[in-house]
C-alpha cells in the first residue's frame, strides 16, 4: 500500500521526458555557441557590438519615454467629456463639403 502511494505522489516517468529533452537540447546549443564563439572573433565581436547597440537603444527609448512620456500620453488621449479622445468639437466643421448641395439631406450613421 506504501508502494503504490509512493509511486502515485512520483508522478509517471513520462512526465519529465519532455522537459529533460528540452534542456539537453538547449545545453547542446549553449556548448555548440560558446565552441564556435571561441573559433571566431569577427563574428563574436559583432555580437558584442549589435548586442551593445540594442542594450544602448533600449535604454535611450526607456530614458526618452521617461521624459517625454507624459507628453506625448497627451497628444493623444485628450482628457475632457465626449470619450477617450475627447469627442468631436462643437461647431462647423472648416472643411467644405465637395459636390454637395444645399438641398440634400445629410445622412447619418445608422442609414
């Protein structure tokens, strides 16, 4: 009775097949890598340096957004009543209407 308690808790073996293969593969992977890391210095040089320029660009979006963030947050979502981004304005609109006649009826949405 102990036995079978003991292997029910253990969980089949099976479960673990999957994850185990998953990280041999990547261990294979992290050893091939850092093999021909070693053998080639112009190619790990330019991982380096693209690595670098994204470390780089990343922490200057991250620097920018700090500082203009706010700013921008704004241009955007207007605060004030009629919605997200703050409703249609009151009054005429400055665009004149093309072809159009005054004796048409306007349409709205719903038609």
């Amino acid at each position: 009775m102990a036995a079978a308690a003991e292997e029910a808790s253990a969980g089949s073996p099976g479960e673990w097949e999957a994850p185990t293969r998953l990280l041999r593969a990547l261990t294979w992977l992290g050893q091939e890598f850092m093999s021909d890391w070693e053998a080639q210095d112009l190619r790990a040089a330019l991982f380096q340096l693209l690595l670098l320029w994204l470390v780089v660009s990343l922490l200057g979006i991250q620097v920018a957004w700090r500082v203009y963030g706010n700013t921008v947050t704004g241009l955007y979502y207007r605060q004030g009543p009629g919605g997200q981004n703050g409703g249609t304005p009151d009054g005429s609109s400055h665009f004149s209407m093309c072809g159009g006649t005054t004796n048409e009826t306007m349409k709205t949405h719903r038609e």
